[in-house]
C-alpha cells in the first residue's frame, strides 16, 4: 500500500501527459479521478496501520553506493502522525481540483501537472525517513508551486508573490541543508532511525538545531518571517490557498516534531523558551492583526499565523500532550483554512472582489452558502463540538500547566479568534442585501460538493477526537519519548 499511494499519482501524470492538450474535460476527469484513487489508497494505507508503535512498510533505496557505501538516499515509512497528513494531502489535492473547474481557463494540462507533482512530493516528504531524502523532497514543492501562484495567480502582483514564496523559503531551507552536513559528518549517515541511536553532544545539537529552525520557522511561518504568507494567500489562485493553507504550513510543524524530539531533545529544551515567546507574539500579533484586515483572503492567511502559534507553543512544551495537541491542531487548521479559502473564493467567481465593505445580507440571497459559511467561522473560532476546540483547548491547557502567564498571554488568541470570525460573519452575513449586487446565486452541486466533505470532517473529528488521538498516540514518536 505504501508504493502504491506514491505510484497512482505518478501514473495520473503519465496519463495526462499522453491526453491531448484540447480533450479539456478529459483533462479534468482523469486529474479528479486519479487523485480519488490515491486518496482511497491513502484511506487503506491507514486501515492497515497496526499501530504497534514503529514504522511500517519501511523500504530502503541505496544511493552513491559507490561512492559511499551503504548510503541510504530514499528510506520509506509510515507511523500514526504521517499517516494523517497523507491523507489530508489527498483530500485537499482533491478538491482543489474540483474547485478549480471553473476558475482555471487556460494552460489546464499544466495546472493539473502541477498539482499532481505536488500530491507526489508532498506524500513522499511524509513518508520519507532520510534527511536528505527530506530535504529533496522539502525544496522540490517550492518548484511546482511558484509555477501555480506565478501563472494561475487572480491579480497583478502574482509575480512578485511567487518570488516571495520562492526566495523566502529557499533561502531558510539552505541552513537546513547545513545542518544537515554537520550531523552526517559526526555520525555518518543522515537515516533517520540510525541518527535515532545516536546521542549528539549538546554543542552539537544546538547547532544543527539553530540550522533546521530557521528553516521550519520560514514554513510554518512564524514571527518575524512571515511576510511572505498573506501575499502568496491574496495572489494565489484557489487550489494554491487550499495547498498552502491546508499542507505546506504544516510541514514545518511536522519537521519540529519529527526532528527535534527524537534527535534534538537538549537543544529543543534549550531554546523552548525563546520559541514560547515567539509563539506568544505570532498568536497575540496575529490576532490582532486579522482584526483590521478588509481583505477576506488576508483575514483567513493572518489567522493561520496565529493558529500555528498555538501549534509551536504546543511542540516546545515539551510534552506529550501538548505533541497531541499541536499534531490535532494541525490537522483542524489544515480542514477549516482550507475550507474557508474555498468559501470565499466561491464570492470571489460570483463578484470578484474580496472586499467586506461590499458583502452585505448573504444569508437572505445565498442561504446555503451562509449555513456552511457560519459552521467554517465557529470552527475557525475553536467553538466546542469543531475540531479546532480540540486542538486549542489541550494547546492552552498545556500552556497553563507550563506556566500562568503563558497560558494567559496564549487564552488571548481564542478570544480575539472570536471576535474577528463573528465580526467578519456579521458584517458579511446579515443586514439588507448588497446594494452592489443585483443577482446572487446560491451554491451549485459541484461547490456544494466541494465544501460538504470537509464539514462533516470538521464535525466529525470534533465529536470523535479519539479517532485521530489514539493513533497518534500510538506513532513511533512517542513510544521514543517515553
């Protein structure tokens, strides 16, 4: 199962490869169809985890054998943290390929490469269990999604964006790439478990850690290196807000927790405090910030900065559930950002702007689309019965055992998440009808299609946690903790 969710993607590009440019509904069809088959392959791949604590289905490829005995360059594996976010890759891969039905009018063969290439290199850095492998694999999305925001972006400064995108996060990936080199230099191998075994001098995991945290901090994106979040958000096209919003946030949380716990554990304690304090200012700063946007792409890119505060402070806890915590929290944010860029580009095809100041009454002409627009605020709020409720609630649980004021400063955040989502709902929601809009239509099958999986997911996990929590529970990464 582990080869084929890696495979069906690549035979889904082989195939679109051999389409001709002009069959465009054949087009979108084989793209929706294989991403469907590798989410299914996804689904099973997590049915059949045994959920014993180590990595399954683990496969080794030798690389520069010749060069370097023994090298290990594609280490393949799955435990019940990794299993999560493939599946959510699948998924959003997914919709946004349906989402995108009506928005992409041109170069469609390219844009669905793309996004395919993308599900392949984004399940494989989940998968991966070699460093350099992971580095690869890490850098190589930058690629593919620089062409999305750059070509298929809605308005004038999608260039400048894309570059913001790209130079931000390569240039913070290079200080991984050091890191890197120093720890195959001290122990000789960059495989994951093998480095596992290895107890590194404190020196030298400070160092290696400084290097891997200024490259995740970039992802995920933390304070004061998030600049190029909210322009990538305005200027990409849907499928690349879903992307980045829902996934590639997510990888540097996932690089923190598959790295600095078992590798780094001096280090992560060391520098935890200044983490905490940069989480602190991305929740409070983030909040604050959402709460004089009139942009409603910037409102939801400003409210993941301080969602994934919450997911940082979570981490460096240093405890295992904070880890569940920041794990579950992550996985909602990926379902209810994501859904939320879909929702509001579903405005933005009907009148084409993103402006409060014009949306007024959508629930009087569009009552539908504001049912399910008011179920994805509350969530966004972390209402309880939402799968963000869980995830924050352990989050400033464990901020309050750490320490009052810390649990005080973070409680800020759900507060202030409050206001902002009513505030937004309110003012786009009741009141007269728009004056600037004479027709609105309500959501159409495909959008409803669209949005209904991850509401029932949002849902769903809200009142079931233990159906994420107890496979998590079981990963690898806590069986070494303990």
């Amino acid at each position: 199962m582990l080869e084929l969710v890696l495979i069906l993607p690549l035979i889904g590009i082989m195939a679109l490869l051999i389409t001709p440019r002009d069959n465009i509904m054949c087009l979108w069809k084989i793209g929706l169809e294989w991403s469907l088959l590798t989410l299914t392959g996804a689904i099973l791949l997590w049915v059949s985890l045994d959920g014993d604590g180590q990595f399954q289905g683990v496969r080794s490829l030798e690389w520069l054998s010749r060069l370097e005995p023994g090298f290990k360059f594609l280490t393949l594996g799955v435990d019940g943290v990794s299993i999560f976010f493939i599946v959510l890759t699948a998924l959003l891969i997914s919709i946004c390929i349906l989402v995108s039905l009506d928005s992409i009018r041109f170069l469609i063969k390219e844009f669905l490469l793309c996004l395919l290439f993308i599900e392949v290199l984004l399940i494989g850095v989940f998968l991966v269990l070699d460093l350099v492998g992971f580095y690869i694999l890490f850098e190589g999305i930058l690629i593919p999604m620089f062409l999305i925001i750059g070509i298929w972006g809605s308005r004038e400064e999608k260039i400048q964006a894309s570059y913001y995108f790209f130079f931000y996060t390569f240039i913070g990936s290079v200080f991984m790439l050091l890191g890197i080199f120093v720890l195959y230099s001290y122990v000789g191998s960059t495989d994951y478990v093998t480095l596992c075994y290895f107890t590194l001098d404190r020196e030298l995991q400070y160092l290696v850690f400084v290097g891997f945290f200024l490259s995740l901090a970039i992802k995920i994106p933390k304070m004061p290196v998030h600049i190029w979040l909210p322009q990538a958000h305005v200027e990409a096209p849907v499928a690349g807000s879903v992307i980045l919003a829902g996934v590639l946030l997510k990888l540097g949380g996932y690089g923190f927790i598959r790295f600095s716990w078992p590798l780094l554990p001096d280090a992560s304690e060391y520098f935890g405090p200044l983490i905490l304090t940069l989480s602190l200012l991305a929740i409070i700063y983030g909040s604050l910030t959402t709460c004089r946007q009139v942009d409603l792409k910037r409102i939801i890119a400003y409210s993941s900065v301080a969602h994934m505060g919450i997911v940082t402070l979570g981490i460096f806890s240093h405890t295992i559930q904070g880890l569940v915590a920041a794990i579950f929290l992550m996985l909602a944010h990926g379902l209810v950002s994501s859904a939320l860029f879909i929702a509001v580009t579903f405005l933005y095809d009907r009148y084409s702007t993103r402006l409060i100041k014009y949306y007024r009454g959508m629930c009087v002409t569009m009552p539908l689309f504001g049912i399910l627009l008011l179920i994805l605020v509350l969530a966004n709020a972390s209402v309880p019965l939402s799968c963000s409720f869980i995830g924050e609630f352990l989050s400033i649980l464990v901020a309050f055992e750490y320490s009052f004021m810390v649990g005080l400063l973070a409680s800020t955040g759900m507060v202030l998440s409050a206001g902002y989502s009513i505030y937004m709902y309110n003012r786009i929601g009741f009141g007269m009808p728009s004056k600037y809009f004479n027709f609105s239509r309500d959501l159409n099958r495909r959008e409803f299609s669209s949005l209904i999986p991850l509401v029932i997911l949002i849902i769903l996990t809200g009142v079931f946690p233990f159906l994420i929590i107890d496979e998590v529970k079981g990963s690898i990464i806590f069986q070494e903790r303990d």
